[in-house]
C-alpha cells in the first residue's frame, strides 16, 4: 500500500515532554517525522489523549465558545483570548462548537488538537477553517464535508496522512474509541447498528485543501457511495496500515489471507504467511500477528527472536504462559516502549511471579511506566493490590536527593501525584492518614490527594479534606481555588454555599465558572437562592 520505502518496527510514538505535562500537552509530535529525514516508515497510531475536562484551559475554551455563541460572532479564534498554557492544554474542541452557527472563520492557528469533533459540520455558516502550524493534527472527520459554504483552507498539509508530497501512510483500522466515534453514521447521519460503525480512510478535497478524512458508515452500501480519491493520493476507501504492503512480495495469494485483518477479523488463513514473516525476521509481522491473537500461537518461539514494541505485544496477545519467562527478561530492555509494552503485557496473565516483577517496576521506574506497571496490578486480586498498596505509600513520601536538579524534583513530584491517584483507586481507607499530611503541598499533588480523599470517601477522609479546601479557596493560586470550588461542590454540603458564594466574584473566570457548576451540583434551596441572587 506504501511501497516508497522499506518497512521496519519501531513504532513512532508522539511523545510528550515532561515539563509540558503539566500545564497541558506539546504542541508538536513526532508521528511524520521519518517523511522528513528519510527515516523507513513504521505503522503510525491514531493520537488518543484524553482531554482533562478540568483544566483551566478546557473550561475557558467552554466559556469561549458559550460567548461566541451569545454574540454570534462571525470569527472564532479561542487561543487570543486563553494564556499559552492553557491553549496547550487542549487536544480537542468540544461538542458545543455546533452551536456555532454564525462563525463564519474558524481560526486554530498553533494549536495542540489531535483531533476535531464531528460536531464541526454542524458550523453551517463556516466559510474559512484556518488550522494552520497545528502540527498534531494529522486527520479530519468526514462531517466536515456538510459544511456547505467551506470555501478556503489554510492547513499545514505536511502534518497529514497521506499527503502528496511524501505520501506517509496511515494508521491502521479500525481503532475504535470514544474519543473519535461519532454518534452517528458520517455518510447518511443513521444510527449504528448493533455491529457498529464501520472505520475508512478516504483523501478528498475540503475547500482549498486535499484532507484525510475518517469515516465512521452504518453500511456497506454507505462506504460504497464514498467518492474517490484525487490523483496523486492513496485511493479509497481504505483501511490504512503497513501490513498489506509488507506481505507483497509473498505473491498475490497471500493479500487476500491479510486483508481481513486490516478489517480487525481473526482470519486463520493468514497465520501460514505470518510466521513464514517472522521466520525471516520481518519484525512488521508482529503488528498482524497482535490482531489474530491466540490462533497464531505456532509463532510464539519465532516472536521470542525479535525484539521491539510489537513484538512484544504480540508476544502477550498469545496469552501463552510459556511466554511470561521472556515477557518478564523484556522487562529490563533498553527499549523503553518494549518494556512498556512487557509491563501491559504480563497483565494478561496470574503468576505470583508476575505480581513480583510488576512490583518492581512500581517501586523503581520512572512515572509513566509505574503507571503501566499499577494499572495492570489493579486487575490482579487482593494480594497484587495489597502490595502495590505497600508501595504507593512508600513512593507518595518519595523526594528528590538534596541538591538533585529541577528534573529530579519535579519527577518526585510527579511520582508523589500519582502514587496518591492510585491509593484513591484502590480506596483504601488505611490510606488516609498517609495522604491527609500531602494536602498542604503544592496544587500537582494536592489536586490528587484532595481526589483520592474524595475517593475513598470515608468519613474521616472528607472531614480531613474540607479544612484544606476552606484555606485553599483563598490562596493567590487560581488553580488551588479551582480544585477547592470543584470539591467543595463534589462532596455536596451545604457549609460549602457561602464560601462558593463569594467565589462567584473571583477575578479568574475559570474559578468562577467552577463555582457557578459547584453551587448548581449542591442544589439546596440555600445554594439555588444564592445562584438566583448573582
């Protein structure tokens, strides 16, 4: 399907830098970068950040939006009116931006947005869509073509799949996810049946534009109707993927055993083709071999000679316990997204040895592989948890070495945060006084421990957080005010109606907008008198 380089496996991922993280998330990745520096192409994945629906930036973009729609103002350019921080914390724009029906330029210039909503084709009087220098925004969705009166684009093209210049593929489908599925049919606007939608890439002109476009049909017939790309594109409807390409030289027989796997079906018939790959160190076979799953089994002591990511992942998908011994070796790999890849790996399987080596990593990695390691603990039962438990503790008093570099604190910082996100998953009530001393750090880790109190929502664990929330609500921080006002709605008692009251005059809209939901979330008469006086 891409036959302009050679193929190999190290799956590009869009990595975040640290700092960013948080204040929200980079503005750049790294998916298209083989396109510049002649890199061979490796299969792509679709950006599925989840947007933080509580960050300052998100709830100023929601009163943006609301303002736009009062004023049925012709321009819509959010990022003039939000701080570069909390631009960087959007990753999407949301569903209330088909409210938007007189903007008639849509301006996303510098953005972070992985993805736009289909609601975008609800702007019926949208005649410019400036998404320019947003250079994690690799796809559109197809609804963008109901917006009739679109007539000029500005978009930075060589950020797109596809696109004719260095013609970088896809990503394969379906991956389908909340964040991308809309709830209806892209084609003819009709509910999905029980089976779903189904998932196509098509390139076709929009405005100035030739764009990749994910269609999400309720039929055959449907996808059927979708028209062909323009010349010089990958033609459609497609699936996307690097797999079809990497079977070619196995003759014209082999591409009908492999297609059906780009359509997500476990086909029997493509296991021979498969492991004749691996045999012959064709590491790009491992992202098929993840799909078929256990009715691959015979490549499991071929997988175990070739490193990387998917080779590791399919390793596991194999759900072979003769496999765990080599899952456990690969979790020391230099590789870091390969020893991800064994952590997530080894939770589909029960082995005290598992829940050992799993408690390693929690005790001794870095945040974001902790985080893979304890996640995949939550699922093991009473006693993987009692000692992930055990190990939080230990990591949410963890601090920097003395004289240790602003990275070294900030880590342990980070490490604090989410050592208390998961002692509220588990909801332990033993947990409180460990957590209750944190609450007077700064907002990183106070806004988790405050959640996880508010998770374990005992008793003891409210009453211990309120003080904190009353002296917080004050501070000069508008992001320890905003946690405050969240909670304070969040736990619901009526002592909360005259502290949120007078935060209905903070200065910071944001905190007032919280305040606003805060007091609606109470609902008592006392906080329903208080929101008809303002």
């Amino acid at each position: 399907m891409w036959p302009f380089r050679n193929k190999s496996l190290q799956t590009i991922r869009c990595k975040i830098p640290r700092q960013d993280i948080a204040v929200g998330t980079s503005t750049s990745c790294n998916c298209l970068d083989p396109q510049a520096d002649d890199r061979p192409w490796t299969e792509l994945k679709l950006h599925l950040e989840e947007q933080d629906t509580n960050s300052p930036g998100w709830l100023k973009l929601l009163e943006l939006v609301e303002e736009a729609v009062s004023d049925q103002r012709a321009e819509f350019a959010p990022a003039r009116d939000m701080t570069p921080s909390e631009w960087a914390q959007i990753v999407t724009l949301p569903p209330s931006i088909a409210r938007l029906k007189a903007v008639e330029h849509l301006s996303l210039y510098g953005s972070g947005l992985v993805r736009i909503p289909p609601e975008i084709g609800e702007m019926e009087s949208l005649k410019q869509f400036t998404p320019y220098t947003s250079y994690r925004l690799h796809w559109f969705p197809y609804e963008i073509l109901r917006c009739k009166n679109l007539r000029e684009s500005t978009v930075s093209t060589r950020a797109l799949y596809g696109n004719c210049k260095y013609h970088p593929p896809f990503p394969a489908l379906p991956s389908l996810s909340d964040y991308v599925v809309p709830s209806t049919c892209s084609v003819c606007n009709a509910r999905f049946g029980l089976s779903g939608p189904l998932q196509y890439w098509v390139s076709l002109p929009v405005a100035t534009d030739v764009l990749p476009l994910l269609v999400h049909a309720c039929s055959p017939e449907c996808v059927e109707s979708l028209r062909v790309a323009p010349e010089g594109y990958v033609a459609g409807p497609h699936r996307g993927g690097l797999v079809l390409d990497e079977f070619v030289h196995f003759g014209a027989g082999a591409v009908p055993a492999i297609i059906p796997i780009l359509r997500g079906e476990a086909n029997p018939q493509a296991v021979a083709p498969l492991i004749e790959a691996v045999k012959q160190g064709r590491e790009l076979a491992a992202a098929a071999i993840i799909k078929l799953g256990p009715i691959a089994r015979e490549a499991l002591p071929h997988l175990t000679r070739l490193e990387g990511e998917d080779a590791t992942r399919a390793l596991a998908s194999l759900r072979n316990p003769v496999a765990i011994p080599e899952l456990l070796r690969r979790l020391n790999e230099s590789d870091y997204w390969c020893r991800v890849a064994a952590a997530e790996g080894l939770g589909l399987f029960s082995d005290p040895a598992i829940v050992e080596a799993l408690l390693e990593v929690v005790a001794n990695e870095d945040e974001s592989l902790f985080r893979s390691a304890a996640e995949c603990l939550l699922g093991m039962g009473p006693e993987a948890i009692k000692g992930l438990t055990k190990i939080l503790r230990i990591n949410l008093a963890r601090s920097a070495p003395e004289g240790a570099d602003t990275h070294a604190v900030n880590d342990a910082i980070h490490v604090r945060a989410s050592a208390a996100e998961f002692l509220g998953k588990i909801g332990h009530h033993e947990s409180v006084p460990l957590l209750v001393p944190r609450l007077t750090e700064t907002w990183t880790v106070f806004n988790s421990v405050a959640d996880a109190l508010f998770a374990v929502n005992t008793s003891e664990a409210i009453e211990a957080l309120k003080p904190e929330l009353r002296s917080r609500i004050n501070s000069d921080d508008r992001l320890d005010r905003t946690t405050s006002v969240r909670l304070m709605g969040a736990i619901g008692d009526n002592e909360f109606v005259l502290p949120l009251t007078k935060a209905l005059g903070d200065p910071d809209s944001l905190v007032r907008n919280t305040a606003k939901a805060a007091l609606q979330s109470i609902g008592t008469p006392q906080a329903s008198t208080k929101l008809s006086d303002e």
